[in-house]
C-alpha cells in the first residue's frame, strides 16, 4: 500500500467516530428550532449573522440576518456570526440582501428595515483596527462592548498590537463586561464610575501619555490618588482632571464572550452571590447623586471600563442621570438585557438513527415502506460493493466510498421515489 493511499483509509470505528462528533456538534450548534423567521417579532435584541454572499441592492449596505434564516436561507452561503444586538428586524428578503428570497416569511418588494442601526460588523470586520475576522486564524481574545456590542481584541484595547501599551487587561475571570473607551467619550458622565469598586478600569491620558498601573484595591477614595472634592453639578461636559488607574492582572484565559461563567462557589441555594456594595446614605434617594461622591474624568483621559459581576446595581438612578440615560438613548445599560431565543428543538441531540426512525414513525405507511424497501436495496448494494474487498484484503478508501455513491446518485430515478 502506498502512502497516498493510507492517507485515505478510514477504519469502520474512525467513520463511527466521525459521525458521533459530527451529530454531537450538529446538536450544541443547531440547538434550536429554524423553521420561523423572526421579522415579525419586530426590533428585538437578538443573535444576527451578517452574510457576505448576498449582496444588497445599488445605495445599501450589507444587512443580517435572524437565526432560523442563516440555517434556512443562507446555509451555503459565507456568514460572519455578530452574536447578539439589540434593536435588530431581519433584512432576509430585503434590499440589503438583494435577490435573495426569504424561504421563511415573504416580504414586500424593496422592504427595508429603517430602525436598524449598522456598522462594520455587517462587513465581517471588527474592533479599532477594523480587521476582517476569521475563525480559524483569530488568536487573540475579543471582548464586546456592552455599549456599542462591537467586539475588541485584548491587544487593540491594551495597545499592544499598535506597540504603545496603555495599560494591561484585568484577568478575565475577574470581571463580567466591559466598556470601550470610544462609547465612554461619547458618554463621558459615566467616566467617574471608574473610582467605584465594582469596575476596573484602564487609563491613558492622550496630552501627557501617561498611563499609572495600580493595585485593584487601590480605587478606593481613601488612598490619595483621587480628588478631595467632588464635583457640584450630576453634568456630563465637565472638565476637572483626576488621575487614573488600572489594575495588574495575571494571564489572561480565552474568552469569547461578554460574560463569564459563575463559578459554582459563587453560588449559594441557587442564586448568584454579588460583590458587597459600598454603602450610599443616597441608594434609594432618587434627589441624590451617586456619582457626585466621584471627581469626573476630563476628556484628554481615555477610560476603559471592566464591569464586574452586578456592576448596574452601582449605576446611579436618581432623576438627574436617569435623564441623561434617556438623552442619549442608553437606558438599555441599566438592567440585564433580554436576548430572544428560538425555541428548542427537541430532535437536535438525536442521532442519525433516531431522527430517521421518528420520520418513519410519521410518514404514510405506504410512503414508509417504500422507504424501507429502498433502504435495504442500497444496504444489499454497498454489501455488494464491499464483499471484493473483503475477499481479496483490499483497503477500502476514501476515493473508493465516493466513486460508490457518486456512482448511485447518476444512476438514481427520481420518479422511483428511491432515496438512491
């Protein structure tokens, strides 16, 4: 046997294997049901693919598309998983998706989508450096803002990657979310929340191009390194200076996604243990500011947030930031965001076997008897096939299996009903 010919040979037990993986991975991937579009849900926060194949008609950009579409519309087609976004309609069958039909719900010629909000994510790239992202060559971690939802390599964050370090990144176990800098500029009152003990956070003044590296603990007002005096006012243009800080963490472990799992000791009769909140004569007094105890952040400093677990029980809600929330439309920060999710599909952890017997169990019982007997007429058949081998000793390959079956599917009769 040559060795081209090894590389092609499969034992019986290596094709079982494959086939287990395969159905197991089928089964975590394609876990729910994909047999309804959800357009008609509305604008609802929800996992969106963004498909690279279709492309949008003349003066509109690339769309996304629902769940149940990138299986049902788009299987062969190249997507980019966005993970979840909020505020998302599908554009299957629309005009970002040009021709494209949707198989699911039919829409109106020329629909368009209008609420939508898009960017680069819907070209397949991603963070600062805008890079188009692939799977299978990706090696640095990526964190979602929890602001804008793009996601951001731990280098771009870190500057690392443009070789002018900023600041390091907490480990990864030690906080749940995170806060880009670009959406805190945007957002500069929420800057001060950095001197809160439920964020790390990291600093770069971009005058002076400082960066201070400190202890986690060291965000507590007692050491010095903070303002005396807090602002007088709950507005978000202000322009006091403070010093900065982030914390020096040990190695990071991989993490794709914006949360971290609870460990099981953070869990006690069922529930999530939070961290211990400082106390705030004011928590429940909607007339005071909590973010007032703080000094605000001027806009030379950069701010990265590193929000650990139950950081929006820190977030002040008295009327004044409640307003500033609803003025620039982000209330959605202030609670856990729901993320829709199809419902279940009860046959995704069966196997080949099982799923074919349930379609039998439900077809016409003459239908299913056609089945059967065609069924045992391609099981004769590759009997046949492989009885040669067997006696002669011959390896089966590879290319011998699929000269098999390219062989039965020219040679099969669609008006036979046969499967081959």
């Amino acid at each position: 046997m040559n060795s081209k010919d090894t590389k092609e040979t499969l034992t019986v037990q290596e094709i079982l294997e494959r086939q287990r993986l395969l159905e197991e991975e089928a089964g975590e991937i394609l876990s729910w049901k994909f047999d309804e579009c959800t357009y008609n849900k509305g604008y609802i926060r929800q996992l969106v693919y963004a498909c690279k194949t279709c492309k949008p008609n003349e003066g509109y950009g690339p769309g996304g598309v629902c769940y149940s579409c990138s299986i049902s519309c788009h299987a062969d087609h190249e997507l980019v998983e966005l993970f979840p976004k909020r505020n998302f309609k599908c554009d299957c069958g629309t005009a970002r998706l040009g021709r494209t039909v949707c198989k699911l719900e039919a829409k109106p010629p020329n629909t368009l989508n209008e609420h939508n909000k898009y960017d680069h994510n819907y070209e397949g790239r991603f963070c600062w450096c805008k890079v188009d992202y692939d799977p299978e060559k990706e090696e640095n971690n990526m964190l979602q803002c929890v602001i804008c939802e793009d996601w951001f390599h731990e280098n771009c964050i870190s500057g690392e990657k443009q070789e002018e370090k900023r600041f390091s990144i907490p480990d990864l176990d030690t906080f749940e979310e995170f806060m880009c800098h670009k959406c805190l500029d945007k957002y500069s009152f929420l800057k001060p929340y950095l001197n809160s003990h439920m964020f790390f956070s990291g600093q770069y003044n971009k005058k002076t191009h400082q960066v201070n590296e400190v202890d986690e603990n060291s965000n507590d007002s007692s050491t010095g390194d903070k303002m005396s005096q807090p602002p007088n006012s709950c507005k978000d243009n202000e322009t006091t200076t403070t010093q900065t800080s982030t914390v020096s963490p040990s190695s990071p472990t991989p993490h794709v996604n914006n949360k971290r799992k609870i460990e099981k000791d953070e869990v006690v009769d069922g529930k999530a243990l939070l961290p211990k909140r400082s106390k705030n004569d004011g928590t429940d007094d909607t007339n005071v500011c909590k973010r007032e105890r703080w000094p605000v952040v001027n806009d030379d400093v950069e701010v990265d947030l590193f929000c650990v677990q139950g950081w929006r029980d820190e977030l002040c809600r008295c009327s004044k930031c409640i307003e500033l929330y609803k003025k620039h439309q982000i209330e959605f920060i202030l609670n856990v965001e729901e993320t829709y999710e199809p419902p279940e599909d009860d046959d995704a952890q069966k196997s080949l076997f099982d799923c074919g017997m349930k379609a039998l169990n439900q077809m016409d019982r003459v239908a299913a008897i056609e089945g059967i007997l065609a069924y045992n007429q391609f099981k004769d058949e590759l009997i046949e096939f492989l009885k040669p081998f067997g006696e002669s000793g011959k390896t089966v390959t590879v290319k011998d299996v699929n000269e098999f079956f390219e062989a039965k599917f020219r040679d099969r009769k669609p008006a036979t009903g046969s499967f081959f």
